[in-house]
C-alpha cells in the first residue's frame, strides 16, 4: 500500500497533472474568495458563500486528479503488475485513494492564504470573521472532497479511457448535488426525507453555520467507505469474468 | 510445485481454457507451446491470480492460490505479454517500485544490482522506460518478474519483437534461470521451445492436446526428419535415386534449377541419419550435393501430426 502510494504522489508531481490541478484551482479560488468578500457589491468577511463556490469548483477539478488513476493502469496493462503482486487490491484502492486525497489536502492547506486579508484587515470590516464557521467550512470541504476522490476512483475503474473516467464522476457528482435543488421543486414528503438524506449539498449547509453536525461526519466518511469499497468489488467482479 | 486441476476459464460463452490439468515439479522448464487464441495467456494470468477460473484449481506447493493469494504470489515471478512499464519512470525507479511492491526482504541496492547485471540493464539504470528499445524494454519486464528470488517465473510470450540476436541472448537467460527457478513460458514458436525448455505442453483451442519431454517429442511429432539438399546433376534420376534410398518417405523438387543443380525436399522415417548413405551413393555416380540444411517442423505440421495422432487413439487426449 505504501509502494503504490509514493508511486501515485511520484505520478502526480513528475507529470503535469498535480501541478495542473494546484495551480488552476488555487487561481479560481482565490478569484472566488476575491469576488465574495472584498469585491463583492456589499464588502464583508463572511467566508459562507465563498465555500459553497468551493463544493462546485471541486466537482470539476477533483476528476482531474482522480481520472488516471486506475484507467491508466488498465490501459497500459500495467494492472496485471499490481494485481499480480503481493498487495490486496483493498491495499491499492486505498493507496491510490490516500495519494489523491493528500494533493488535494494540499491544495486546502496553500488555499488558506486566501483568508490571511480578511483576518489581516479586520478593521476596516463590520465585522469579524468568524473563526468556528470558517474552520467548520475546511472541515466540510475536505470531508466533501473525500468523497469526491472517492467518486473519481470508483468512476476509474469502470473504464481505461481516463476522459471517459472524469465525465463519469462529474456525472455522478452533479446527480449528488443537485438532489439538493430538486428536492425544493417536489412535492413529495418520502421523496423529500430519502433526497435530504443522500444529498451531498444538503449535508453541507450545517457544516457553513459553523454547527458540527456528527451524522453529516458519518454521512460522508461512509459514502467515501461505500465508493471505495465499490472500486474494490469491480475489481474482484471483473477478475471472476 | 504447479499442480493445475481441470481448470477451465469462460468468456461469454466461449472456454478460453477447457478442463486442463498438468503438474509442474520444482527446477523444470515447460514452454506452452500453441497458436494465438490457445489459451495461453488465460492460463498463465490464472496460475497468477489476475484472472480467477470459471472452475477447477490451482495450487502451488499444496496451497490453492485463492486460500492464501498473498502468499502464493510471492512465489510467482510474472511477464505478461506486454511489459507492465511505467513509461515516464526510469528503469531504477521501476524496479525500485517493483521492489516496494513485491514487499521484498532483500536488501534493495544489493538484490536490483544483480538482476539488473543479470539481465544486462545497468548501463541503462538511469534512462527512462519510454525511451529504451522493445528489448530493452522487454529485459526491464523481466527484471522486474525476477525481484523477490521468486521460486516460479512465468513468460508471456517473451521473445515476440525481439531481434535474433536478443533472441539467442534471451534463450541463454532462460537457461541458467532454468537452473534455480521454474520456469513457464509460452510462445507459438517450436523452435524456441525445444531450444530452452525440458518439456512442452502443446495447446489448442483451450485443451492441452500433447504433454511430453523435449527428447521426447521429436518421436511423437516423428516428421521431425526433413532436409533440403541442392545437388549438381539430372533431376529425374537423383530424384529416383534419393527415393531408393531406404527410409525416404517422399522426394519432392521444386523444378527450379541453379546451373546445373536442383533443390530437393527429403523426408525420411525412423532414427538412422540417410545423410551419410546419401552423401556415398551420390559420390558414386559423381552427383556433387552443394548445399545442404535441415528444415524445421513447423507448428502447423506439429498440429497435423498431434491430431493425427490423436484421431489414431480414438479421440482427443486431454
């Protein structure tokens, strides 16, 4: 497992496409951040609909990070290696997952320059930020992002094209979200309850009013668990033929 | 040891592999020997755990390889038909990869040192995969199924793209590998076959129609026995005297002539060598031979003869 994880942060970081991912959404967020505080009609420090831009951006470059990931083995055959080898494929699918998930860990960790002038210019704001809400919005974020990774590495393994692998996970992703804005348009009461409870978004707005909401936690740390065990099952499915 | 019992594989509803079984012992080298679409490559990826059998075992020292697949793969060393490269590594980061992977005890600068010199790559350690040549490419694959000391080694298809001479290296390699692994390699060339390993098994639409040892199979293949010969002289009379010759089964000349010479095709039965005998009786009547070289049996007329002689037990032998 640590093998194919350091082989996966060598792949992202000698190939342009851990560079690719940092760089773009690190200039979109901080032109989102831009936009929603300081350049805003009504300047304020509220970090709240800055996130929710966030949950929407990663629907677009999370994929990136996650398309190659076992599409690209597939293609060039470089899977009958891994699966070959001494390593259970649970072992790979959290490897891969892991290295994924420490990118854009990393990405979370230099988007924080982003606050630095809020907390900086507090004066000349009407009001503070507010500490509980922002950290409540990075620790949604990162859970989100989990699953979104978790999504992208179950979309990989379903073919060896990676571009057909990324559409495949911002379909998914885009169904998951907008649950939430279907569910204000239907008249349903059993619909309603069944479309709150799986909808990514909905999970999400507790977390931007700085409450922590314990079921939210166990909602996206499963859905992770559901998605990369799926990857693995697809694997063993497709060995049996 | 292999033991392989009535293992068969399904796509769809085709058997790739129909109902195999044969038992490989320690240190032996067996080439599986069959035209494209035989069923090799399904074999081996299931003796290596990437495909799981529609039915039927496979254990390895006793073990089924699904009992305990992390233990069992230890002991395989695998080349599938195309090298499992990373192409933007470069060839130490590769086998350093590989190393990691394979969980592997021994110490890596020392145990990746001598395989690379064991299959001449350490002047290429520091060049990236994609910009090496096929067989080069192709050595690194078998570096890399040599990390880990694996008791078994498995070879997909090794020689295809390679150049003669890499070829001839090759064969050398899978001998002296022969002397302290088992091997299993498979190609749809005979000859390679008979030159590196100790025993063939001959696969055909998914059944192992022969199982013998090298030494033996040229009796049961038996046309094994062809030469061609030029000779300086009148056709229709070194052809009946080439026919006279006793064991000659058939003397056939393609017409074409070069001087006053014609190229024969000889087949001949049972073991004593007619070279001699012809050599003298050609000698007597002053008919000089110019040229002469053995003509290899073909795969095809192997499976001619392999169903031939099946059909002569009455019935398939698998």
């Amino acid at each position: 497992m640590l093998a194919i994880y350091k082989k996966e942060m060598r792949t992202y970081f000698t190939t342009p496409l851990g560079y690719i991912f940092l760089a773009v959404a690190l200039c979109v967020s901080a032109f989102a951040f831009a936009l929603t505080t300081y350049y805003s009609s009504d300047p304020t420090s509220n970090t709240t609909s800055y996130f929710t831009i966030m949950i929407f951006l990663m629907v677009i470059f999370l994929p990136i990070l996650t398309m190659r990931s076992f599409s690209e083995e597939r293609r060039t055959k470089t899977d009958q290696l891994l699966f070959t080898s001494p390593v259970s494929i649970a072992g790979l699918v959290i490897g891969k997952f892991l290295s994924a998930l420490t990118v854009f860990l990393m990405y979370v960790a230099l988007s924080l320059f982003n606050l630095i002038p809020i907390y900086a210019n507090v004066a000349q704001n009407a009001n503070e930020p507010n500490a509980t809400i922002i950290i409540g919005n990075i620790m949604a974020l990162i859970l989100v992002g989990s699953c979104f990774i978790a999504i992208g590495i179950f979309a990989s393994t379903l073919t060896e094209n990676s571009a057909v692998s990324m559409i495949i996970t911002i379909g998914i992703l885009i169904v998951l979200l907008f649950i939430y804005f279907i569910n204000m348009l239907i008249d349903l009461p059993v619909l309603e309850v069944v479309f709150e409870w799986i909808s990514i978004y909905g999970r999400f707005t507790s977390f931007t009013y700085g409450i922590f909401d314990i079921a939210s936690l166990i909602y996206y740390l499963s859905l992770t668990g559901i998605f990369l065990f799926l990857s693995e099952r697809i694997f063993q499915v497709r060995r049996l033929g | 040891m292999i033991e392989v019992n009535s293992l068969s594989r399904r796509f769809g509803n085709n058997y790739a592999v129909d109902d195999v079984s044969f038992l490989i012992g320690d240190g032996e080298v067996v080439g599986l020997l069959g035209p494209n679409g035989a069923g090799k490559s399904t074999t081996m990826n299931m003796l290596t755990g990437y495909l799981s059998p529609t039915s039927g075992e496979i254990k390895i020292d006793g073990v089924d390889i699904f009992d305990d697949p992390q233990a069992s793969r230890k002991k395989i060393g695998f080349l599938p038909e195309q090298p499992p490269l990373y192409m933007d590594m470069t060839v130490w980061e590769y086998l350093s990869f590989v190393h990691e992977l394979k969980l592997c005890e021994f110490n890596k600068r020392e145990h990746l040192g001598e395989i690379m010199g064991l299959v001449k790559i350490t002047d290429v350690r520091d060049k990236l995969i994609k910009n090496l040549s096929k067989g080069f490419k192709q050595r690194v694959g078998i570096a890399g199924a040599l990390i880990g000391n694996p008791r078994i080694i498995i070879l997909d298809e090794p020689t295809v793209g390679l150049s003669p001479e890499q070829v001839i290296e090759f064969r050398s390699l899978v001998r002296s590998l022969g002397k302290k692994h088992t091997v299993i390699l498979s190609t749809h060339i005979l000859s390679e076959v008979q030159a590196v390993c100790s025993r063939i098994l001959v696969m055909n639409q998914g059944k192992i129609i022969a199982d013998q040892p090298t030494a033996s199979f040229k009796q049961v293949v038996g046309q094994n026995n062809r030469f061609q010969v030029k000779i300086a002289g009148p056709q229709k009379e070194v052809q009946n005297l080439l026919r006279a010759i006793h064991s000659v089964k058939s003397v056939t000349c393609d017409g074409y002539r070069d001087g006053d010479a014609y190229t024969y095709v000889v087949d001949y039965t049972g073991s004593v060598d007619i070279r001699k005998m012809m050599f003298n009786e050609l000698a007597k009547r002053g008919w000089p031979i110019l040229a002469m070289e053995g003509v290899e049996t073909t795969l095809e007329d192997v499976f001619v003869q392999l169903i031939k002689n099946a059909e002569g037990n009455g019935g398939a032998k698998c």
